[in-house]
C-alpha cells in the first residue's frame, strides 16, 4: 500500500550522504546556532522516536543555562561539546518504573485514540508485566529505549545536516545531583550535543572506520 | 562550515512527516518486496550507525532462509511479521568482548586511517579499560549500543518509506540455539522486520499515542 506520505521519501543517496557526512564532532563553533525549525523538527524527533510498548518512560532535558553547562563540563571528563555546541541534550529514563507509569500511559492511549480504559486491559497486563520484574531489569530495558531515541536523534540530525555528537563520558552520579534528577524520579542515561563543527576540527577529516558490510551483515 | 554534503538535507517537514508515518507494523503484505536499492542502503546504514568507541562490537544477521523463518516464528510469540515480512533482521552483540575486539578495531583504525597502531596505543588503553569491567557491564553496554543501530534503522527505513516493526517478543536462548550464535560468539538482542504494510493492517490506522512535547522535552 503506497500512501501519501511514503511519497515524500528520501532517495538512499541522500540517507547515506547524510549518515557519511556526520561523525562525532570533537569541537563545535562555539558561535554556531542551529536554525529553529530544523531544532524544532529535532525535538519533534525525538518524541516521536520508538519504544518498547510506546511507553516512552522517558525525558530529554535541553539545558539552556550556561552556568549549568559550565558546571557540567568538569563532570564530563572537561569535554568542550558541553558548553561549545549550541545545545546540551541530557536523555533521561525513568527511575523505578511500575504500575503509575503504565497507567500514565494507558490513560493517554485512551485519551489520544478515544478508547474507553476497559480496551485496553489486556495491553496493560502485559505492560505490568513487564514492569514487575526485578528494578534493575526494568531499568536496563528501558536504558535500552532511550538508546533507541538517540539513534534516531543522530540519524535525524545527520539528514537536516545538524552536526552532533554523542557522549557517554561523564559522570552520572553528579548529573543527577546538579540536576536534581533524582529526587524528580529520573536518572541520566546519556547526553548527546548539538551545532555546528568548528570549521578547524580535525577529527572531520579523519575517515570514518567501519567493519566492512561482508563481516557486519551477514545473510543466511 | 556549511560543507558539499550538508546542502544535501531533507526539510524539517520530510523528516516528521516520515516519523510520523512510521508505525510497527503488525501485518506485512506477504508478497511486499523492498527495492532492492533501498535494502542496500538500509544495510549501509546498518554499517554507518554510530557506536561507542566506534567499537562495533555487533552483527546484523539477515534471515532469508524461509524454513528457519518458520522455526523462529514460534520462538517469537507466533507473530507473523517473522515470516511475513520482507526480511528479517536479528541484531546481535558480541558475547563476552574483550581485548580481542578492541584489538581488531584497532587494526581497523590503523588501516582505514594509515596511521601506525603505536599512535592508537592511548586510544587502546582506554577501550581496554571499558572492556574490563564485570562482564554483564560490558554486555549491557555494548547491548545498548545495538540499541543506537535500531534507532537509526527505523528511522532510515521511515525516510526511504520502508515498512518496519522493532520487536523485543522473542525468546532470545531459542533464537541464540535455531541460529547457533553462542558457538560462533553472539548473542541475539532485538529483532528488526521490515516490508511493505498489508492494506488491511488495521494498527496503520491507528493514532500514533505520545506524551505531548511539552511533558518529555524539559528546557532548564
């Protein structure tokens, strides 16, 4: 079924040039600004990025104050992204996630698709299933969506010509205290920043290293 | 710097609307095939996704055997995406990495780049570190990582108006066993369909449900 929608594709020279094009930028132009509709669109992104069950126990914090930023950097192993890239993406999962979380969802289902609650019983035993099993299981699983919604933050980035960089190098435990994550029931999972690359980082002329298709995909 | 590549983008507008286009798709249209252009690209892109490091410590295994297909299908929750879409990929990561695999990234590097493995030696140390930590650590991470690659193939797959359904209902041990992954070092992670939607699905029509942007995007 060809819809509408699927019409407005991109061609794969477009996906690939773009996915070739980025790389992880080591030094933004600290005076690069993303233009507000491609960072609109990025935001967007990522709310519509997929999750287990559409659960999306879930939070991007966009941090904005400088001062913030500047306390962030030490605890990110002093890396310049953090206060040079025109935004500072913390994504956040939920900390013990359980039944108000299932609900908090199954409420908006019904909500958004105007179903009564009653439907939708069965999708929500499954889903409380799924949370009842031991806290640090349900955390990595849902760790593992967050990582979903930055791959997808990257790859659209990449396709509005957005440059990024992802960073798992700091110190979590201080993000969630200079942020106050905890006590609002959320926990840092990973940070990704955003801008333009300073037009003298070396690292964007480096090559980019990947396994050869032959060894990374295998057909059987 | 606005480079060759990046006057190559898509439009805020292109990237939503393929987002938002996309949905897991619960029935495939059996005789639905991908161009084969587009698979090509989709596999690149496979190869192109970021990972920490660069380390790519994953497998993307394509299943076309028909029959196995078959034998997975039960091990899947009997869900008819696993014989009914076009292909069918398991996302592996590497079980029990270590220095091996930083070692063979690091071959890698040195060949891609032409620079000696002696000025990747700091580099190294620092990969070695992560691969020394308590062995489900390094798994859980690295199974992240494997996260970042479906992200970036969903949202691929949306911008060349690719069908798909990310799928986490599976038995991983059945698989791991059908596929023979434990002997050859991997273990399956996710599972990744991807087709053309039968015109009947009737999940196609349904509205996508997200929390509003306002309560998962927080500016600070």
């Amino acid at each position: 079924m060809i819809t509408e929608a699927a019409k407005k594709t991109v061609t794969p020279e477009t996906l690939l040039t773009a996915m070739s094009w980025r790389y992880a930028v080591k030094k933004f132009d600290a005076a690069g600004r993303i233009p507000a509709d491609k960072w609109a669109a990025l935001e967007q992104s990522l709310v519509l990025s997929p999750s287990s069950y559409g659960l999306q126990a879930l939070k991007f914090l966009v941090i904005e104050d400088k001062d913030l930023r500047a306390k962030l950097r030490p605890a990110s192993w002093d890396q310049s992204q953090i206060t040079d890239a025109d935004k500072l993406v913390v994504f956040l999962v939920r900390k013990d996630a359980g039944p108000a979380d299932v609900q908090r969802f199954v409420d908006r289902i019904s909500e958004v698709r105007r179903v009564p609650a009653e439907m939708l019983e069965g999708y929500k035993q499954t889903m409380l299933q799924s949370v009842s099993l031991p806290p640090e299981k349900v955390e990595a699983w849902l760790t593992r969506q967050v990582y979903i919604a930055l791959g997808n933050f990257l790859t659209s980035a990449a396709l509005l010509g957005v440059d990024a960089c992802p960073m798992e190098g700091f110190d979590k435990d201080k993000y969630d205290e200079l942020l106050g994550l905890h006590a609002k029931g959320w926990k840092s999972v990973v940070v990704a920043t955003a801008g333009a690359r300073a037009s003298d980082d070396a690292y964007a002329r480096n090559a980019k290293v990947r396994f050869p298709l032959s060894e990374l995909v295998e057909h059987i």
